[in-house]
C-alpha cells in the first residue's frame, strides 16, 4: 500500500503548495477559491504511469484500477480503457494488489478477474484466483466508493479484469490480466480494443 500513500501524500503537498502560493498574492478570497484535490486528467487511452508500482524483491504489483476514469463508453470504462484495450501484464506467481476507485458519479461498479471467454459475461462469475473480487460483486461500490483485491497468480494465462455489475462487462467494462511465466517485471500496456 505504501506507493498509494506518497501519491496520496504528493498530492497534499500540491495542496498545501497552492495555498501558500495564494497567502502570497492574492489573499484569503483566492485561497478559498483554490481547487479541491483532483485526480490528474487523463484522456481516454492514455495510460498513467502512476497507476503501476512493483517491489520486484517481494514480488508485490500494486495497480490502482479506476472505473468511470472518463465518459468513453457512457463511463463503462477502466481507466479509459474498454473491451480489453488495457492490459496489465504480472509474472506468474507475483502477488497482485489492485485498488479499486469507482469514480464514476452516477454508477456502481465493482472489479472482479475471470477467465478470458468470448462472450464477456453478463454478470458476476466465480472469480479465476481466491480473492479477486471487489465487495459487494453485483451491487458494485458506491459512486467515488473503493475496495480492494489481493491474489497471488498462481497460474499463467489470459483473464479479463471485469465489471461484476450486471450487463457492464457484457457492454464494454473490462480490461486484460496477462500472467506471464516469461516476463521478469509487470507492466501497464495499451493495445487497440478487442484485439489480444
Ligand atoms: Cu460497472
């Protein structure tokens, strides 16, 4: 959990950067008006770098999951990516660490890994690892909700990172999980939708 607090921590020193920068200037007024912390904007497709952090000697990925990131696809999206065209790739036997934030004002949503099967299903399955899955599955976090996953991937192949509330993943909600008996590091990797 520790790179989630310094980025927690990167952005109260922004924070606290702005403020002192207007007690300089222009008084309490704009000091009041001074934006609330958001979340860096991001484009669909554009993948952040801050979402992926390792410990390579303790073989723990931590990657923060974000449902609703933009409005592509009504804001059935991960990070704004839909139908597959993120893909987080671990090596086999690593530890995975996903938090999920639902930052999506309208919907809940929920992050569940499954087997890759065509069709995506239509609503929750019994998940590919012990422990993949957001709580509660079907009902989804609250809108700005979040929870948390931890599974260790214990076996190579291809899964899909989905959204467990009924009919998202089936409309586009969901993005690839790669567990890779040859890579030697996770990495984040943005590939054209519905391809593998
Ligand atoms: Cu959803």
């Amino acid at each position: 959990m520790r790179p989630f607090v310094v980025k927690e921590l990167a952005v109260a020193l922004v924070v606290l950067g702005g403020a002192v920068g207007c007690s300089k200037g222009t008084g309490a007024a704009a000091a009041a008006k001074a934006p609330v912390e958001e979340p860096r904007v991001i484009e669909s497709g554009e993948v952040d770098p801050a979402w992926l952090s390792y410990d390579a000697a303790a073989k723990t990925v931590n990657f923060h999951l974000i449902a609703g990131l933009t409005g592509l696809n009504g804001a059935l999206n991960f990070n704004g990516f839909r139908d597959g065209g993120l893909t987080l790739t671990v090596p086999k036997g690593w530890t995975v660490a996903i938090r999920v934030t639902n930052h999506d004002g309208m919907l809940p949503h929920s992050a569940e890994v499954i087997p890759a099967t065509k069709p995506v299903p239509t609503g929750a399955v019994p998940p590919a690892f012990d422990g993949a899955f957001t709580v509660p599955l079907a009902q989804g976090l609250p809108p700005l909700g979040e929870d948390g996953m931890r599974f260790i991937a214990d076996r190579v192949g291809s899964f899909l990172i989905f959204c467990g509330v009924p009919g998202h993943g089936a409309a586009g909600m969901w993005v690839r999980l790669k567990v890779s008996g040859t890579a030697t590091a996770p990495s984040l990797t943005a590939a054209p939708a519905g391809k593998s």
